[in-house]
C-alpha cells in the first residue's frame, strides 16, 4: 500500500506549484564562479535604498531592538501610512510584503467551494495564494496580442462574466505584473461597480508610486464607497526595501478586523516597521527613483525599436520583451554573462523576458547583450 505522507497533504496544496523567485545574483555568482553580475529580475530599485530609511536602521541597530519582539500592531506605521494617505489606522492591514496581505485575504475570505477570479497573465502569487487554501482559482482570459494598448493585459469585461455566486475574491494587479499593463479610472471604477457585494475586489497597487498617468486611479477614493474593496501596496519596489519584508493594505475598517485574526501576532519585524516609516517621508528618494525609471523605460523602448523587439508598454519598473521561441536558451546565455533576467515560461510567455529596469548602464549592458542573442526581429 502506498502510504507516503504526500498523498495525506490537502489537495490544494499537493496540486502547488511553488513560487519561482529570481535567482539571487549570490547563488549565480557562486554556480559560475564570476563577478560582477547584475540583476533585473525581481523589479528592485537600482538606486538602492532610501537613504533616510538606512540612517533609522542604522541608529536603531542595537541589542535591545534585536531582543524585543516587535509592536505586534504596528502603531507607529500604520499612524504614518494613515496620514499620509488620509485614511484611519484602523483601515491598515501591515504584512510581510503584500505578499503576506494577499496571503491574509486569501484565508480570510476563500476556501473549500468558493473562488477567486484573476486574469491570465497576472501576478503567479494570485493562483499560489488562492489554492493553497483550498478554493479553485479561475483565470479569465487577457487581451490579446493584437490589443492596441493592452496587450496581454487585463480585460476587465471577461472577468465580470467569470464572477459567479461562489467567487469571494478577484485580484486586479494594477499595474500587472509581468505584463506592465495598467487600467485607468473610468475602466475600473465600472468593473468595481458590477462586482457583487459578497466578493472582495484586490486591487494590487505594488508599483502605485512608478506611475506618472492622469488617468491612473486614486483608488483610494473609492473606499468608502466601495466596502468590498481592498487595496494593496508595498515597500519593496520604489522604497527599496525588498529585504526588510513590508507592505500593507487599505481598505474598511471591518475587512481590516477580519484580516488581524488571521495574522500572525508578529509579522513585521521592528527593522521593517522603523525602515518603512522613515521611507515613506522621503519623497526626494521617490522622485529620484521615479524619474530614472521614466527614462530606464524610453531607453529600452528605444532599444526595442531599433532591434525591432516586440514589447508589452509598461508604466512599471520592468519591460517584458519578446526574444522568441529560444527565450530560454537566451535566459541561460544572459545568466553566463552575468546578467540575471525573467524567464515567464511558468506565465505560459515562452517567448517573452521579463527585464527590470535598471540603471542607465546597466539597462545598456542588457541591451548590448540581448542584441547580440536575439536571432531575428520579434
Ligand atoms: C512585487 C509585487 C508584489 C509585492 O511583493 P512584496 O511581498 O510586497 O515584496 C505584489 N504584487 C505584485 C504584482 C508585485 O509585482
């Protein structure tokens, strides 16, 4: 009789995929025994981190912080992130990454017989998230190819018609992650309007501060209108703070009760908490940042048509590029000069590269390499 533990795990959980990170430039280093790699594969900031956020960690970094545990209820940044926003604290929800907030939303409101709805070609996090809980993941298709603006990006109208009596949840990327697509106002504001009552709407807003568009939404706005509505942000892209694990979500105070009883007591850690109070006062890293990303992306748009690359327009850190049916092989190319990319063979994009956006010189080094690996235009 066949009596392995694996056959005793939850189905849900037998039937994951696990999550595939970007290979961290250490390990690369160590498996090719070289220097100097770069990495734009995990959408961090090339500028590093914000500066008023190291000096905190800095003073801050004594034995006694070490030895406490933390302000399970993260007093001090949920008061920040409140007035900043002009939200109440009891609106915010902190995690472990905003990872940890989907991960909160998922067990608060899906399980066994209910769904959550998300488009093709969203964040791998959603289905991860969504069956780890036991409740089925329905993926409704994305734009096409051919979408003048969009292409491969959420298409909103096929996922209300996926919503049915047992979907609790839908998750909106906005901007998506891989694709860069992003929804203006008008376009969400109707999709949010149809969703019934009973489903939570995630609108998952990791790249918010990257995005420069008059008609990108102050989604926040809606809140009150909208008591199924949670949104979702991080300090682990235009902050630069991946590593430290932070992120939060905003959303009526009673969804904000539900989600704390499912969290764990400790789930940001004082470093986090201190380093992400004091990022979110530095609007000088911010613009920084915002401003060398704007000109990463017109560099590699550039790129794109002078090589005559396909590209997926993106308002977010990342260009997603198609370089064709050996898109692995040009992966694996790039990885022996050093350069760590996004394979999304695992998004069913086999052609495509998912390239963060880096410094000048860097975004250069990847151009200059992927031009000499990219057989024919795409
Ligand atoms: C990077 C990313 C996140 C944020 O991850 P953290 O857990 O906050 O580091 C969330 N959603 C999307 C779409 C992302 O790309």
């Amino acid at each position: 009789m066949d009596d392995k533990i694996w056959r005793y795990a939850m189905k849900g959980v037998r039937d994951l995929q696990p999550y595939i990170p970007g290979k961290p430039i250490e390990t690369l280093e160590r498996e090719l025994g070289i220097r100097d790699s770069l990495k734009l594969a995990s959408n961090e900031n090339p500028l590093g981190a914000s500066p008023q956020a190291l000096e905190a960690l800095q003073t801050a970094l004594t034995p006694t912080m070490l030895a406490l545990y933390p302000d399970g209820n993260g007093f001090m940044l949920k008061q920040a992130i409140a007035d900043k926003l002009k939200v109440t604290p009891e609106q915010i929800t902190l995690g472990n990454g905003s990872n940890d907030v989907l991960d909160l939303i998922a067990r608060t409101f899906l399980g066994d017989r209910r769904d959550a709805v998300f488009s093709q070609y969203a964040f791998a996090v959603y289905p991860l998230v969504t069956k780890a809980v036991g409740a089925k993941a329905h993926i409704s298709r994305a734009h096409p190819a051919s979408h003048p603006t969009a292409p491969y990006g959420h298409d909103l109208h096929a996922m209300l018609q996926q919503i049915r009596g047992y979907t609790h949840v839908v998750f909106i990327a906005n901007p998506n992650n891989p694709t860069g697509t992003w929804l203006d106002a008008e376009t969400l504001d109707y999709f949010i309007s149809r969703v019934p009552k009973h489903t939570v709407i995630v609108i998952d807003e990791a790249y918010f501060e990257y995005v420069a568009h008059a008609d990108y939404p102050n989604t926040l706005q809606w809140l009150e209108r909208y008591p199924n509505l949670v949104v979702t942000r991080t300090f682990s892209k235009i902050y630069g703070l991946a590593s430290l694990r932070v992120g939060y979500a905003v959303s009526s105070p009673e969804i904000a009760d539900l989600l704390n009883r499912v969290r764990q007591p400790f789930n940001v850690n004082s470093f986090a908490l201190l380093a992400a109070s004091a990022a979110l006062h530095d609007d000088t890293f911010v613009s920084q940042s915002c401003r060398s990303n704007q000109a990463g992306l017109k560099q590699w748009e550039q790129a794109c048509q002078t090589y005559q690359w396909f590209y997926i327009p993106s308002v977010a850190n990342f260009i997603t590029v198609k370089v064709g049916e050996n898109a692995d092989a040009i992966y694996q190319q790039l990885l022996q000069q050093g350069i760590i990319v996004r394979p999304l063979a695992n998004y069913q994009m086999n052609e495509f590269l998912r390239i963060s956006i880096g410094t000048q010189e860097q975004n250069q080094r990847c151009i200059d390499a992927l031009s000499q690996l990219v057989q024919k235009p795409c």
